[in-house]
C-alpha cells in the first residue's frame, strides 16, 4: 500500500461496483423469453447470469470487510439503498437500446478491470483479473451487434441513432465521482472515475462513429470533450421511479418466504 | 411475407484437440462472426469445447433420401468386411 485510504471508502466503491451489475443482469434477465430471435434470447440470459455472477463477486468482498450475505444485500435492502448508477436501472427498451446499453457498460467494465487488475488492494485486483476474462465475451458480443446494427437498414439506423442519443447522457452517470474516491486515488487502489471515464470515452467514441453513429462529443487536438450532461444522481442514492419497480421485480419472490432454502 | 429470419450455419463441436468435430446442431445468424458466437452460447457453455466450425447450411452438398440406388450393395460383399478380429478403439491422442 503506497498510503492510507479508508476501508469506508472501499466498501462504497466495492457496493457500486456490486448494484451495478445486479441491476444491468436483471435488465438483461427480462429479454428472457422475448428477444428478436432465440439465438439472442439465449445469449441476453447468459450475460444476464454473467452479470449477476459479478455481482457475487463483489458482494463477497463486501461481506469479508464485515457486510452483510449477499443475499441480503440484493433481496432485503429496500431500493433507496442502492447505489447503482441510474443508467442501468432504466427500463430495457427496444432491442437497440438493451444493445447500445449493453456495449457502453461492457466497454466501461473493461477499462475499469483492467485498471483493477493492478489495484494495490488484493482482493480486488484477484477478483478483477477473473472477471476480465468472461467479459471479453460480452464485449465481442455486444461490440458485433453495435458495429452491423449501426448501418444495416434505415430502420436499424435509426433506431440505434436513437439508443445512442438517450444512452450516452446516461452512461456518464457510471463515472460519477464517489465519496472517498481521492483517497483511493492516491492509494492506487482504482485511478478515479474521471481517469476511467477518459480512457472510455476513446475506446467507445470510435466505434460508434465507426457504426455511422453521431455521438455527443467533440475531438479537438487528440482530447475528448463532452457535449452533454451526465445522468448522475445514483451513486448518492438518489434514483429514479424506474428502480424502484426493478427492486420491486427483483425480490418480490424472496418476499413471499424471506430467508427459505431453495 | 417476407422471409425475416437469418440464414442457418451448421454447428459442428470439438471436445478436444485430436477429437473430430462433431455436428451438433445449427444456429440461425446474419454471419459468420456472429454464427460463432450464438455456436458458443448453445453449444460451447456446458459442454467442453475447443474448437467450433460453422458452415453456411446451404452450403452442404447431400443426397437425397428418395435415392436409394446411391447406397445399394446388392451382392454380398461380406468377405470384405473385416469381422475376424477386433479393432481396438482409437485412443485418445492426449
């Protein structure tokens, strides 16, 4: 450790990292049953549990810095508690948009992991470099669908144009600041999220003008300029009606029988 | 109506290096790249895989069920089977 942070702010940073892949798995879960064609059906299902399977990863090191089981963490904390960011709490939309969101978050997951990959905190740079190598799946697979959906038909342009123009405002809001995220800076456990936000924005802005589609941002002198105001709110708890129907969704079985064994 | 689905590629499995490739199904896909893709979620998640190949189905060349003819031995061959001894199974090249 290269100098002292506050495990305080590991668990916050560790807690978004967890409610944001619960949240997107869950978004994807619903396309279960009702995707254009069966072949996507089937992979939408197996991201979707890839997700909620990272999501255990970090719910676990939560709970070895003294948090409670993960199940608790996803079933019994009332929606308020959350601290995900609102980009994957809204609702899956058409298609396009489930596959806009899906690349803008897979992208943003690997510039993150791989950044965590040399965290100075273990725990994290063990679990990162684990889920980096099923995420390479999801980006190949959410990338293939952005770069032929782009331009394959007015239709499919226009719809994905649409996606990109409600997604990206949004996906900004994962690089929210959080609150001890200096400390964790200076301690090497994570470079910030404006770090992560730069090194993001120069992996998905070419592939989407790759995609003939406009995005939000203006290139002067080889830097990146947003044009438009994130989406945030979510890391402080402050949330949209739209999460609360997802909570609502995602533990009205666990509610029926609280604590029973499956 | 038009015809909205995706052309079919063939699916074809291999457990391990050395093994055949095995047809195990198809996958309907606007490409070959994507083609592999939807092969590894059917196929490729439980089972062991290390290799996928997809063929375009309308790519494969087949006889035809009605032609019998193409298939009929109808002298006896038989001597030339080799049934007097026991081939041992291919062992496993790993």
């Amino acid at each position: 450790m290269t100098a002292a942070f506050s495990q305080e702010a590991v668990k916050t940073f560790l807690l978004a990292l967890a409610d944001d892949e619960l949240m997107l798995g869950h978004r994807d879960s619903e396309w279960t049953g009702h995707a254009p064609v069966l072949e996507e059906d089937i992979a939408l299902s197996n991201i979707a549990q890839d997700e909620l399977g990272h999501s255990l990863v970090w719910y676990t090191l939560l709970q070895q810095l003294g948090g409670n089981d993960p199940d608790a963490m996803a079933f019994e904390r009332p929606w308020k508690e959350f601290t995900c960011c609102r980009f994957v709490t809204y609702p899956k939309g058409d298609f396009a948009y489930t596959v806009v969101r899906q690349y803008l978050f897979d992208e943003a997951e690997q510039v993150r992991l791989r950044a965590l990959a040399h965290s100075s905190y273990l725990p994290i740079k063990e679990a990162a470099a684990k889920i980096l190598r099923e995420e390479a799946y999801h980006i190949l697979h959410s990338k293939s669908l952005v770069e032929r959906l782009g331009d394959a038909t007015e239709e499919s342009h226009r719809r994905m144009q649409a996606a990109v123009d409600a997604a990206f405002p949004q996906a900004l809001g994962m690089f929210e600041q959080i609150e001890g995220e200096d400390g964790l800076k200076a301690a090497g456990v994570f470079p910030g999220n404006s770090e992560l936000q730069l090194q993001w924005l120069h992996q998905v802005v070419p592939v989407l003008s790759g995609a003939t589609l406009r995005v939000p941002v203006t290139e002067a002198n080889g830097s990146l300029a947003v044009r438009v105001a994130p989406d945030t709110g979510g890391r402080r708890k402050d949330h949209s009606e739209h999460l609360r129907q997802l909570v609502d969704d995602l533990q009205a079985v666990y509610r029926i029988a609280p604590g029973a064994r499956w | 109506m038009m015809d909205t689905q995706f052309e079919t590629y063939e699916v074809f499995h291999q457990r391990k290096k050395g093994d055949p490739h095995v047809h195990v199904g198809a996958v309907h896909a606007p490409d070959a790249q994507v083609a592999l893709q939807y092969a590894r979620d059917q196929f490729a998640r439980r089972l062991p895989c290390v290799s996928l190949w997809v063929v375009k189905s309308s790519d494969i060349t087949a006889t035809d069920y009605q032609d019998e003819r193409f298939f009929n031995i109808t002298l006896d061959k038989s001597y030339r089977d080799p049934k007097d001894f026991d081939a041992p199974a291919k062992e496993p090249t790993e």
